[in-house]
C-alpha cells in the first residue's frame, strides 16, 4: 500500500465523520505522493464541489476523468463543476460522455437536463429529466428541475403538477415550494400561492427569492404592508438587484407610502441615466420627463434583441390580417374601452384574431370579444416561441399590443418581429410598451405633434380621441343613495376612481388645497387596499386638512361602479398618470371631469377626452389654474350644472362614444399601415383622414 493509499483511506474516514478540514488536508498530501490516483483525485474534486468551490475542484475531476475506468460520480461531478462555472458546452459534453458510457443513468441525463435550463433550452431540458424521472419516478430534484422548465416554458398547470409530485416525496424541499409558489402565481391563484411562499420562506429564509415571489403575491393580494416587509428583506439578501428596489418602490406607491418618495424617484432618475434598465410601468407612474421616459425606453428596447422585419405576404389581395396580443381583454379596463370598437371592425376587410396572454375569466366584456373576433386563441400557457410561430403561421399582416408594459406584456414575442408590422395602442401610454413595434397610435392631444420626437415608434394621428368608448356599457338599474356611499348628503363631492398606485404628493397637495379652499367639501377616492386607508388620512392631516374629509369607495361590477359616480360633483384628474378609463367613465355618467395639461402621454388623456366631448375649459394651463377651477365650481352651483347639461347633451352628439365611427378610423389607420407597406414604404408619421 502505497502512502497516497494510506492517505485515502484517512480520508475517506474523516470524510464519512464530517471532518472534511481534516479529509482535505490528506487528500492533497495523497495528491502531492500520486497525482494520478483515482480515488484520491474524485474525493478531492467531489468535496471541493460541495462546498461549492467549483474552480478549485475542476482540475482534480478533469484529471480524474482521464484515468479509466472512469465512474459514472466522477463524469457527475466534472459536469456539475464545469455548469457551476458556466462553461454549459463543455459540462454538456462531459455528460453525454457519462451517457454513452451508461444510458442508463438518471444523475446523467438530470445533469445535463439542469445545464439545459441554464442555457435556456427549456424543451431540451425537459426531454432530459422525462428520461432521468422514466429511470428513477422518485428523483426530487428532476421533479423540481422539470417544473422549472416547465415554468419559463409558460406551462405553468404542468409545472405545477411536477413541484406537487416532487413534495410528494420531500415535503420540506424548499425550492420545490417556491416554484409551486410561482406555478399558482401565474395561474393567478394567489391565496394558494401566498401558502407556498410562506412555507418556502420558513423553509430557507436566507434565499432571497423566496421573499422576493411572497412580495409578489401579496401585492396581488392588497397586503402591502406584508409586501412591502418581504421585498426588504428579499433586498437585504441581494441588494444588488436594482429590478427588486423597483418592485419596493412600486409597492410604496400603490400603498401611498410616500416616506421614502424623493429619495426613491431620484435614485430611479440616476439608474436611467446611468443606463440601467428600469421598470416600465414606474416611467409611466412617477413624474419623467419625455426625455427620461424616452431614455429608458431606448434602453429597455437595446436589451431586447430584434429580429430583422419580417417581409410578410406580398399580395394586396383578401382580408388583412390583424391579431390583438392582449392579458387583457377581459373583465379589465381595456376590454371596457375596446370591446364596442372590436365589434365594429368591418370584417369583410380585416380578418381578427386575439392571442389571449391570461386565463379565460368568462366575464360579459370577454364574451363580446370572443363573439366580436373571427378567432380568439388562448396562449397564456403557451412559451413565447410558440406564439411567435403561431403568428407567422396565420400570416399576420399586423400584431398589436394592447397591454401595459408590465411583466406580463409578451415583450419577446414582439422583439422576434414575427409580422410585418408592430403596433402599441390603447394599453400603455408611452413610448415602447412592446419594443421594436413600428407604429403607436395616438392623437393630437396626447401626443401633439412637436412631442413626437420622444416616441421610438412613429405615430399614427387619428382623428378626435385615440381611446376608444363603448356606448353600451350598462348602469346599474338601482342607483345607490349618498348615504350608501358613506357620502354627506348635503355637501359637494369631489372624487378621484384612478388606482392609488397613481397618487403622489403632489397631486394630493393640490387635492387637499382644494378641500382647505372648499367649506364642507369631502374627497371620495378609491380604496385598492387597506394600507391607503390610514397613509392618505395621515397626509391630510399632516396637509391640516381634517382626515374624516376623505370617503373610501372598495371596488366593485362596473355597472354598480357607473351608477354610484353620479354621487360625485366632479372628478378631479391626477398627474403625471392621470384618469383615462375612469375619465371615460365619469364622462359616460354625467359627471364633469376637471385636469391639467401634462407634458406626457399619460398625463393628458383626459384632456384628449374633454377636447372630444366638446369641454376644453376644464382642462386647467397649469397646477394653480386646476385648484382655482375646483374651488371655483364648488362655490358656483349654476355654472357646474350648465357643464353637466352640455355634458349630457354632447355626450349624445359628439363622436367620443361613437364606436361605430371610431372602429371607421381605426380600420382605416390600419388600412393605411398596410398600403405603405405594400409599397415598400418604410413606417412614418402620418394622419388619419376624417
């Protein structure tokens, strides 16, 4: 026996009593005796990767694999040190080697399956851990792994199914509840989601994602005072990711949490021009600049790698071909302002598919979209790659993106160019929602002209308002009284139904300025969650306004919500993010609404819609012109009510309710898109024709 021998056999035995200082120590004196022994070199690289020294490891596990018989642990490791430096060819290399030699075994086919994920070959992945999972049903982590593939594949209900199994076998395997977490999150079953989370949490609370998904989900659950507490310490643990202090910012703001707001929107104005790239939605919801919001977006559009523009059908011939990628025509805002249009599409001349990116919710407004449209395809569960091959199938002349830019937008879908012709409308009022489309359509007074320079796309000016109004929405039959509403009886109503997420101190000092200048009058706002609740009582009273002046109203069915706003005198308008379905709303119900000129697109679609519905002395030049306004027509109960009877009576003879007319002009903006591109003409500004 030689002295490498005595030494292996020393450490083995230290190795086996968990004293793996003392293992290593005689691992290397065998080494330094025979740098050629097998057993010494496996043990060596195998613990070094166990304790996640990977760079110090490969050496010993290469060396190793070059002495045969070469064990199939050895392949494993070698494989495994090589994926944990991210060198994924070579690791996959090695495990196909492990493979020829034994076909047979799962560690090899879970080792290379797991290098495939990394790479995001998510289908090949998935193949590898069927193949190790058909050799051993029990392997947990294939199990785990597969739901992962399974997930980034958007194949959720499968994937969910894989982490149950898994727990099946190991209750307490901790990644394991924190991918069911994400399954339920995505499916949208958040209370079953929350629980996973938390069992995660418990389970492994240094990994920062699991607080990170529990953040998630209790926003969606309104408890952002939990949110908030899990996105911290999800930062704490990783406080490099920049991604994770937008995700705390917007959950502050949907809370009116404004404790931290300058220091939070200076920080996100130096991340844009450092060139880091930022949330999408937080350029529409904190007070940018064009330039700024146009900066981002021309960040977040050189991280998105474009396809070349696809060249399309070439004949002039048949219907054009327009497909809606939307999560969002549902019981949703856009759905309540698209649906009457969509089912005037002239569909003799245009052939309508929507790509439906979220599960089905069989809501009224979703039923009129699916009987409005020639096609309505659910892909919610369907990876990007396949809705790109599914839009070149159908040879679509025309892909347009109703959403906003949040995380749910198919971003990838639209960078892969899969139609001629890229379009963002209605869902996102800036720049870039969906990067590399061709065209936003807009109009005058969101964008005027001279703004357009801000806009990566080129705009599409249609006449009157760029939002679309459907004229059936239905009232409620029973109209609730002030005193359901909690409202006083006798005083003026001023209300504000945007998302709290869109409030900020500076509106909400030029709101409590109008309430100071306003004897008796109360604010009736929306509640989105309880946390609002005390944080904007405790800003008006820090304002020395008297907190019981502010109504909360819990959201409701549309038609409820229509036939309570008439309870209110007057709407007033938010900014930057201002009021645009509920501008519509409180429009369709009689109710004046009062804004401000913006500089931005979000910031002056109420003014779009007074200008529309014949009203252009509500829209305010500037902040102290908006509060005069307000007191002005709370004190003046005659020159209100003239607005609201030349409200009522435009309401029926201008054209911002007509869905007929504007699914008329719609057609033809898209009619022309796709004239110049059967010209050979590159996209441009241009006007649509009345």
């Amino acid at each position: 026996m030689t002295s490498a021998d005595v030494e292996f056999r020393s450490a083995l035995e230290s190795f086996r009593r968990g004293d793996h200082a003392d293992a290593e120590r005689r691992l290397r004196a065998a080494t330094a005796a025979d740098p050629r022994h097998a057993g010494v070199l496996n043990l060596l690289g195998a613990l070094l990767a166990s304790q996640e020294r990977y760079r110090e490891a490969e050496p010993f596990l290469r060396a190793a694999a070059k002495i045969p018989p070469v064990s199939a642990a050895t392949l494993y490791n070698h494989g495994l040190a090589l994926q944990n430096l991210d060198r994924p060819r070579e690791a996959i290399a090695v495990f196909d080697k492990a493979l020829a030699a034994n076909p047979r075994s799962p560690d090899a086919w879970f080792g290379r399956g797991s290098v495939l994920l990394e790479s995001g070959r998510h289908e090949e992945a998935v193949a590898c851990f069927d193949r190790a999972l058909a050799l051993d049903a029990n392997y947990e982590r294939a199990l785990a792994n597969k739901g992962t593939a399974l997930l980034r594949l958007r194949r959720y209900s499968e994937a969910l199914l894989n982490f149950d199994a898994c727990l099946r076998i190991n209750p307490r395997f901790a990644a394991a509840h924190l991918g069911r977490a994400a399954a339920l999150y995505n499916l949208r079953r958040y209370g079953l989601a929350l629980g996973s989370a938390e069992t995660a949490t418990s389970l492994a609370p240094s990994v920062a994602k699991g607080w990170e998904t529990r953040a998630n989900i209790c926003r969606e659950l309104d408890r952002l005072d939990e949110a908030i507490d899990s996105i911290g310490k999800a930062i704490a643990l990783e406080p490099t990711k920049r991604e994770w202090r937008d995700g705390l910012i917007d959950t502050r703001l949907r809370a009116c949490d404004w404790t931290s707001y300058e220091g939070d929107l200076a920080a996100f104005r130096a991340d844009i021009y450092g060139g880091a790239l930022v949330s999408s939605p937080l350029c529409v919801i904190l007070p940018l600049s064009p330039a700024e919001q146009f900066a981002a977006a021309e960040t977040r559009a050189k991280a998105t790698p474009s396809a070349r523009r696809r060249a399309g059908r070439r004949t002039s011939g048949g219907r054009i071909r327009i497909a809606y990628l939307s999560s969002e025509l549902r019981n949703h805002a856009t759905a309540h302002l698209f649906v009457g249009a969509l089912e005037f599409h002239d569909r003799e001349r245009f052939e309508i598919t929507v790509l439906n990116a979220a599960p089905r919710d069989e809501s009224s407004f979703q039923e009129r979209v699916i009987s409005a449209v020639d096609a309505f395809v659910d892909v919610d569960q369907v990876d990007d790659r396949r809705v790109i091959d599914r839009v070149r199938q159908m040879e679509t002349d025309i892909l347009v993106n109703l959403d906003f830019a949040s995380e749910r937008l198919r971003a990838a879908v639209f960078a892969a160019r899969p139609a001629p012709l890229q379009v963002n409308f209605l869902g996102s009022p800036a720049t870039a929602a969906a990067p590399h489309c061709d065209y936003m359509i807009a109009d005058e007074v969101v964008v005027p002209p001279a703004s357009a320079k801000w806009f990566i796309e080129k705009i599409v000016y249609l006449p009157g308002c760029y939002q679309p109004n459907d004229p059936t929405r239905a009232i409620a039959g029973r109209a609730p009284t002030r005193r359901d509403a909690g409202l006083p009886e006798d005083a003026f109503v001023f209300c504000s139904f945007n998302a709290n997420v869109k409030f900020n101190p500076d509106t909400f000092d030029a709101w409590m300025r109008i309430l100071a200048g306003s004897a008796g009058a109360v604010l009736w706002l929306l509640q989105d969650n309880a946390a609002v609740v005390g944080n904007l009582k405790k800003e008006a009273a820090a304002r020395g306004v008297d907190p019981s002046r502010l109504v909360f109203a819990k959201r409701t069915a549309s038609s409820e919500h229509l036939a309570r706003i008439p309870l209110a005198d007057l709407l007033l308008d938010g900014w930057p993010y201002g009021a645009h379905t509920t501008a519509s709303d409180a429009l369709w119900a009689g109710v004046p609404v009062l804004t401000r000129v913006g500089d931005v697109f979000a910031s002056r679609v109420a003014s779009s819609l007074l200008t529309a519905i014949g009203l252009p002395e509500l829209i305010a030049s500037d902040r102290d012109a908006f509060i005069a306004t307000a007191i002005d027509l709370a004190a003046d109960p005659q020159r209100l009510g003239a607005l609201k009877e030349r409200l009522a009576r435009n309401r029926a003879t201008t054209t911002l309710f007509d869905a007929r007319l504007y699914a008329r002009r719609l057609d033809k903006a898209f009619e022309m898109m796709q004239a110049r591109r059967l010209a050979n003409l590159l996209p441009e500004t241009f006007r649509v024709p009345d």
